[in-house]
C-alpha cells in the first residue's frame, strides 16, 4: 500500500501535465487542457475542460 506522501506525488504529478491523456475524436490528435489543468467544472459528474491544438475541437472530458 502506499503511503499518503506517495499518493499525493503521483497526484501532483499527473495534475502538472497539460496533455488530457485522451484523443480528438476529428483529428486523432492528443487533446490539452484549457487553461488551468486543475480546475474542475463542479457539474455532474465532474468535468475538464480540453481542446484539440491542431484542429481548434474543444470539449469536456470527464473525471
């Protein structure tokens, strides 16, 4: 099990990043993060909002 120094790390780290981790669906390209990559739009379910560099697609990805 990992510890909560450990966990909070992995968290850290994977918030710093700006690629969303997941694929335009237009372009096939790797969707970013608008803006701030650690705010949460507080809807239901909870959502991030993403845009495409190459093709101008912008969406929201939820977490």
């Amino acid at each position: 099990m990992r510890t909560l120094d450990e966990h909070n790390l992995e968290k850290n780290f994977h918030w710093a990043s700006t690629s969303a981790g997941v694929t335009c669906p237009k372009c096939k390209t790797e969707l970013k993060y608008r803006g701030n990559p650690s705010m949460v739009l507080l809807t239901y379910p909870p959502r991030q909002s993403v845009f495409c560099p190459d093709c101008g697609f912008t969406g929201y990805k939820q977490i």
